[in-house]
C-alpha cells in the first residue's frame, strides 16, 4: 500500500498536493502545487500569477528525503503561496479581529518549530529565542493585529527597547545603542508578522524593518582596545612556567587555554583519552583531542560548538609532559576511557566521576584566574597600555568585564599571528571556527608536524627552540623554523642547499671546528605564495639536501 504521508500539507485551510521524484543519484524532487479551497482542484498559473498558461501551478524543491523536504521546505513555500493567493484575490481575509497577544502566545510552540526548521536554528540558539519572546509578549496585549499598521509598529518596536533598557545591566558598554536583547525581540516580533502574515492567513498592515547592526564608533574602539586580547607576555608565561603536576586541577586548566586557546567547555570536557603522545626524531611530542564539550547541564556532550570544534591542538612538550603524568594516574587506577581528566576526583583511593562538581571546577578556575591577574596586576598594566581614552569608567568596566578565561582564548589567537607565524586559515582550525572543509584526520607523520610547529616557536611554556636534524634529514618532518641543529658525521664536509624567500635575511652557518659547511642559496619555486607572517610554512625553510664532501 503507498504511504501518502507526505503528498499532502495543509496551511491557513489551503490544502496543498505534493508529488516527489528521484532526481539524479542522491537527490528528490518535489512538485508542490496549491489546491483551490473553492473546489478542490489544482491552481493554474493563469488563477494565481495572471500569466497566460492553463498549466498547474508547480513549485520545485530539491532535498535529500521525502521527510526532509516536507518537514524543513514545505512550511516556507505554502507560506508564500497562501500570500500568492490573497494578492490574487483567491482567499479572503476574515472580519474578524485577532488579539496579538492571544495569537502569540498560543502559537509560540509552533511559530519557533517552524522557524527553527526553516532557518536551521541551533537548539542552543532557538532556547535563547524562546526566552526572549516569552519577555516580549506582555507588551503586545491589547493590539489587535490587523490595526498593527506601521506607525503602531514602531511604537511597539519602542516599548520593547524602553523595557529591555530598563533591566539593562548598570556596567553596559555604549547607553547610545539599542542593546542586543532588544534587537533579538524587535527580530522576533518581524519574524511573528511575517508567520501569521504567511502561515496563518491573517492581514497585518506593518511591513517589519530589517535591524541594523551596524555598531557605534565607541564600541568599535574598545573592541580594538579593552577586551584584554593581548596580555604582557611575562604574565603568561611565569604562571605557565610554574605549573607542576601536582598544581591545582582548575590551574592546569588555565595552564591549558594558555597554551591551546580551548574554551572552558572544551577543557572541562576532556577525557582520560584526549591526550595523545608521539614518539620521533626530535623526542616525545604531545596533542588533545578534542571530541566533545560540557554542556549547559553539566554534562559532557559529543556535540560540539561548531562542527570544525572536532580537532587536534599540539601542546608545548613541557605541559603535554605534565598532562601525560596525570594520564598515568588515571590509568593506574581506572582505565575507563569514558573518565574526564579534570573532573574525576580521588578520595579515599577511589576515584569518582561525578557530573555535579563542573559548576564547582568552572568557578574554581575563574577565581584562580582573578586571583592571579590581580597578583600580577594585569588590569594596570593592561591600561597603561592602552592606545586612547575617551572615557576611562565605562572603557574599564569593559576591561574587567573580558579579563576572563575566554580572554586567554584571544590571547592565544594573538600569539599565533603574531609569533607563531600561522595562517588566518590555520588559526581557524585550531581556534575550532574553520567550518569551510569538513574535520578529517590526520595521520601520524602530519600530527608530528603539527606538534614542531609548536615547538620552534615561543609559547607560554618554553622560548623558541631550534630543531636537530640528523643525516637522515630527509626522512623527517619539515616545518617553519628559524634555526636548525644539523648533525653530521665528524671530520667531514656538507653542502646545505636552503631556500630563503626573505629578500633582506642572512644565512648562517657555524660548526664545532671539526665540520666544514656550506651554504647555498636556492631561487624560489615559481608557485611560491608570499604570507603576511613571521615564519613562513615548511617550503619556505626546508633543507633540500645535505651531501658529504668526501662521499
């Protein structure tokens, strides 16, 4: 028997027919085409555009399922046909008259279903929108809504700003700008006149403006300059270069954003299996996995913030070092490879994994983290760094306000551009915000490389360290670097081909006296892309062959 659950839809009393067909290998198609409620027959293009044509009217949508496209495209089109259909006269207002408040309030389920279907809204993000429009309802009562013309549009766009201003809190950045709680109700009361203009068939005489969110020029300035995004680097480092593996779990975890930018809901959620060990020519070298996250409830989730959250951060060798320990801990007393590193807890020889300590753990880590900005007197040092002051209060209160652990995940994004000489498109990868290429894995040798990028640059746990390469140079990992040990056999002589794309450097060379080396200069690869940074990638320093003078 054929299952008709999806050729049939139904909108504001229009009934809609539905046919679907396989097109190419992995794709439907569906033609949708609205019924007549006069009669029951299909619509022509002549009833409902006034075009010359006697042929049913047949929307096109393309889709993977049947289910995804009744469910997720559907609702949209016959929203826009039910309009089609009262501009061309076919359906008819009612006379009677809606109260706005009622209307919301009984349609609020499905007003965010169908919007969060058809914009592909986060849960987190339809949870925030359900919040606001539970706090915009009450200013909509006693409007009907079709006397809701433009002016008594923006009347109510002004109640909605003067409630959300009120509650607003005292330390907010700019009073000039209409704060983003009220953008999100003014939002969501467009979306809910675009709904019951659509969807539910009733006349609104309000046409919703488009918000704008262009910021001011004061906000722009203290992005630039008060959200702690660059601290003295001696503030970071001397706290990461104490770090031992019997400090403090929640400073570990600071030691941790420091060094990999994660965001706290990444740290907390890392398992006794996230970090990993690599063994090569240049010794041990150590990467976090990163696989899931804590949640809102406390719950450590597989579902991460973007879809590129899925990766592989390298870890400075010194703290990957003091992680491994604690692995070793854990495993020698329970090798659950569900077990969080930070959270499982040890008592009387035991070891507990208890979800109810994350809010403790989180708060620990912001007081610590408090404490030890204001031991080293970050805030006063990060003002007297600061470029222009035009209002010293409000510009503070910004400052305080970002000194937080998402503050060192900004800081690390400063340090790899400036100093660790990455690309804007591998920041991204590290940072978790990449969702250009879908996550893949990387195999060891890549993961290696990974890891010495790190190591020959200056992290908050060590300063920069040159890599030793062996003879065998050529079966080893090549990355950016400013300077290379060379090991060669004594008494000997080598010839070092480098290519240099820096116009301006100079290459030397020195050897223990026993060696005799030469360096030669290579022209550049016609294909070879300059980058805005510090250290170029592999190509641009790689030794391309060592050779022994004397065979």
């Amino acid at each position: 028997m054929r299952n008709n659950k999806y050729n049939r839809f139904t909108s504001n009393g229009v009934s809609f027919s539905i046919r679907y067909s396989a097109y190419g290998k992995a794709q439907t198609r569906a033609l949708v085409t609205p019924l007549d409620p006069r009669n029951g027959k299909r619509l022509t293009k002549r009833q409902l555009y006034g075009t010359d044509s006697d042929y049913p009217v047949e929307a096109t949508l393309y889709g993977t399922t049947r289910e995804e496209i009744y469910t997720r495209q559907v609702p949209a089109l016959a929203a826009d046909l039910v309009i089609d259909m009262f501009r061309a006269g076919i359906l008819h207002p009612t006379a009677e008259y809606h109260d706005l408040y009622a209307l919301a309030s009984q349609l609020e389920s499905e007003f965010l279903t169908y919007y969060q279907n058809v914009r592909h809204w986060r849960d987190t993000t339809a949870h925030g929108y359900r919040q606001q429009y539970r706090l915009m309802l009450p200013l909509l009562r006693g409007i009907r809504a079709e006397r809701l013309d433009q002016a008594a549009y923006q009347s109510v766009c002004d109640r909605i700003t003067q409630e959300a201003e009120s509650t607003r809190r005292r330390d907010a950045i700019d009073e000039k700008d209409t704060s983003s709680s009220a953008q999100t109700r003014i939002f969501l009361l467009g979306l809910l006149i675009d709904y019951l203009r659509g969807v539910e068939g009733i006349e609104i005489p309000a046409v919703p403006q488009a918000q704008s969110t262009r910021a001011s020029n004061r906000w722009l300035l203290m992005q630039q300059m008060d959200m702690a995004r660059e601290y003295p680097a001696d503030i970071i480092t001397a706290f990461c270069r104490r770090l031992s593996a019997d400090s403090p779990v929640e400073h570990l975890i600071i030691g941790i954003i420091m060094d990999t930018g994660l965001r706290i809901s990444e740290a907390l959620g890392l398992l006794f299996g996230s970090i990993r060990q690599l063994a090569g020519p240049q010794g041990p070298q150590y990467y976090l996995m990163v696989t899931g996250q804590i949640n809102d409830a406390g719950k450590r989730s597989v579902v991460v913030k973007t879809k590129a959250g899925y990766r592989c951060v390298p870890l400075s060798a010194e703290l990957g070092a003091l992680l491994w320990q604690r692995r070793e801990r854990l495993a020698a007393c329970c090798r659950r490879i569900d077990t969080r590193l930070f959270l499982a807890q040890f008592a009387d020889g035991r070891l507990a994994d208890d979800s109810t300590v994350v809010q403790q753990v989180r708060q620990r880590v912001a007081d610590a983290l408090r404490a030890y900005l204001d031991e080293s007197h970050a805030f006063a040092r990060l003002t007297a760094l600061r470029p222009y002051t035009f209002d010293a209060s409000v510009q503070n209160r910004q400052l305080t306000a970002n000194m937080s652990h998402h503050s060192l995940r900004r800081n690390y994004c400063t340090d790899l551009y400036a100093q660790g000489g990455w690309s804007q498109q591998q920041i991204d990868r590290q940072m978790g915000h990449d969702n250009s290429a879908p996550a893949r894995g990387l195999a060891p040798r890549e993961l290696y490389a990974l890891c010495l990028q790190k190591q020959v640059v200056v992290t908050p746990f060590h300063d920069q360290q040159p890599l030793s390469i062996p003879p065998d140079a050529a079966d080893n990992p090549t990355v950016p670097a400013n300077r290379l040990w060379v090991s060669v056999p004594p008494h000997s002589a080598v010839t070092v081909a480098w290519c240099d794309p820096e116009p301006g450097s100079e290459i030397s060379s020195t050897g223990n006296g026993c060696v005799c080396i030469n360096v030669e200069k290579l022209p550049l690869p016609a294909d070879f892309a300059y980058r805005d940074s510090p250290l170029l990638d592999a190509d641009a320093y790689k030794i391309l062959r060592i050779e022994s003078a004397f065979g």
